[in-house]
C-alpha cells in the first residue's frame, strides 16, 4: 500500500498520520452511465433534444465508446449544423466525465419538432 503526504491549503504538508492511503483497485463505467451522459447532453445543446425510446446508445470497449442518437432537432434550426453542435459537445462532455475516449458518434435525426 502506498502512502503519499497530501499538501493543505497554502502548500504545508499534513502530519505523517493524515497521509491518504491508496487502495488501488479499478473502476469501471458501464454504457448505462456513458448513455445517461451522453442524453443528458443532448439536451443541453440549444435546438436539440433527445428522443424518449432509447434516444442513446452507446457501446463500451476498454477506454473506447462508440455512441449511436437519436435526436430531434427544434424547426427551423439548420439540422447538419445541429448535429455538429450536438456530436462536439457530447464528445466533450462523455469525455470529461467518464474519462473515456468517445471514438465514434452517429447521428440520427429522427423528428422535426415545431
């Protein structure tokens, strides 16, 4: 087990007896969390939103995801430039949250909605 002294505030070290210990071990993300992720992002970009079946796929291969959507796209939002919007930012937010690397996003638009 290794032990390692973490700074405080202001850069002083902790007393030995407040070091953190490291258990090690793993952690692992399952495509239901990636999936959630990558849903709720959808519908954080302006003139998307997600579809309610099962709007977000998403496969899980080590460190590597590949997603499919389903969205719907606000009239008249430009629909190619939507899904730009929509890919980079679920990119960016599965990314930064899981730790995975999103390899591949598809891109369904399934409805146009008023």
């Amino acid at each position: 087990m290794r032990t390692r002294t973490v700074p405080r505030q202001g850069g002083t070290p902790l007393p030995e007896e407040h070091a953190v210990r490291d258990p090690g071990g793993r952690t692992e993300i399952g495509a239901r969390v990636v999936e959630r992720t990558a849903a709720r992002a959808v519908c954080e970009v302006p003139g998307a939103g997600a579809v309610r079946s099962r709007a977000v796929r998403a496969k899980v291969s080590g460190d590597a995801v590949l997603l499919r959507l389903r969205i719907a796209v606000r009239y008249p939002q430009p629909v190619r430039e939507t899904a730009r919007r929509v890919r980079g930012h679920v990119r960016d937010r599965v990314e930064r949250t899981t730790g995975k690397r999103v390899h591949h996003i598809d891109i369904e638009i399934v409805e146009l909605v008023r």
